[in-house]
C-alpha cells in the first residue's frame, strides 16, 4: 500500500492540492501560461498525471481554482493592512504598493488576458474577489473625496484607471530598475493623478 503522508486521507488530499497549486504558481512565474501543460505541473508538484486531473479537470480550472486561492489569501492580507490606516491617501499607497507587489509575485495574466483564455463561466467565478478589490479601491477613493483630501470624481472611472496604470507597472519590470523603487514611482503617480495634495514633509493634506 502507499504510504499515507498525512495523517488522514483528507489531510492526504489537501496537501496533494497545495502542491499541484504552488507547482502551478512556480511554473507561472517562471514560464508563462503559453504552453503550459497539465504534464508540467505534475512533474514539478511531484504527482502522477492522472493524480493532477483527479483534482482538476484541464488547465482552465487549474488557472481558475490558482487564481481564487491566491486572490482569496490577497485580499484577507490587504484588508489586515489597510485596518491600522485612517488617511485615505496613505491607505491608497498601501493599496498600490500591495497589488504591484502581488502582480510582480504571482505572475497572474492580467484580466483582459484572463478574459481571452477562460470561458465566460470561468471568468465570473474570479468576478467575486475582483469585485472586493474594486469595492475596496472605491472605498478608499470615496472617504478622500468626503473627507476634501481628493478633489471630486468619476470613482468608477479613478478605479479603471488605477487598474489599468497597476497592469501597465508591473508588466513594464526593467532589470536596471528595482521592484522597490518602481513601485514608490507608481504610488506617486496614482496618488498625484487622483488630486492627492502633500505638505513639505511628505504628509497628506487636505485640499484648500
């Protein structure tokens, strides 16, 4: 019999799922999803190929099923962040600088992308996690403008812009520039496109 490494078959499968997803993730990160395969993925988890579709059925629901578990861990982590934060323009900070962080790490295609290589079905199920990052974007947007830090706006239309502008960072990764300081140049850029104004120390202010 094979040797149980869990203490219990659930744990067993569990544990067989994280691999099969980090191994995703890895191969993501360092190869792209053009020509991925279901074979590669076994391989670098360390599982059969038949073990790989007994959790998933194709490389859609794999990149589907990856994308919720990693955006589900994402938005839990940007949430603790944002909770110890009353300013609205420092909390947008922490809302870029977090996003680019996570699009530099997990290597995710962009949502366009996303849109072209999953079936309308797939992509509504990645709508739920997507909406809290859109409602909690809108939220920080919205308490700038009430609180006068923010001259008034379009909300909806900042945050397509925003997005749009994280998308267009993080795919533009230069190896003369570091992570760190491409990602403060684009906090500055949001922070001045939404009206953001500061005094000479660097601290936010609210607008005359």
């Amino acid at each position: 019999m094979p040797r149980i490494a869990a203490p219990t078959n659930a744990a067993q499968r569990a544990q067989t799922q994280r691999k099969i997803l980090n191994a995703f993730g890895e191969l993501l990160f360092t190869h792209g999803l053009p020509g991925l395969t279901m074979t590669d993925v076994a391989r670098t988890a360390g599982v059969g190929r038949t073990a790989v579709y007994n959790y998933f059925a194709d490389l859609e629901q794999l990149l589907v099923a990856y994308a919720l578990d990693e955006t589900g861990k994402f938005v839990i982590e940007l949430k603790s962040q944002l909770d110890g934060l009353e300013n609205p323009v420092d909390r947008l900070a922490v809302y870029v600088r977090a996003q680019l962080a996570d699009l530099t790490r997990r290597h995710l295609p962009p949502g366009p992308a996303m849109r072209s290589v999953l079936s309308s079905e797939s992509f509504e199920k990645l709508g739920v996690h997507v909406g809290e990052l859109n409602t909690l974007l809108m939220d920080i947007l919205q308490d700038g403008m009430d609180q006068q830090y923010l001259p008034p706006a379009d909300v909806d239309g900042l945050v397509q812009l925003i997005h749009g502008s994280l998308t267009a960072s993080a795919s533009r990764r230069n190896a003369d520039t570091p992570d760190e300081e491409r990602i403060e140049a684009a906090v500055r850029f949001i922070q001045a496109g939404v009206g953001a104004s500061f005094d000479g120390e660097g601290h936010p202010v609210k607008l005359a």
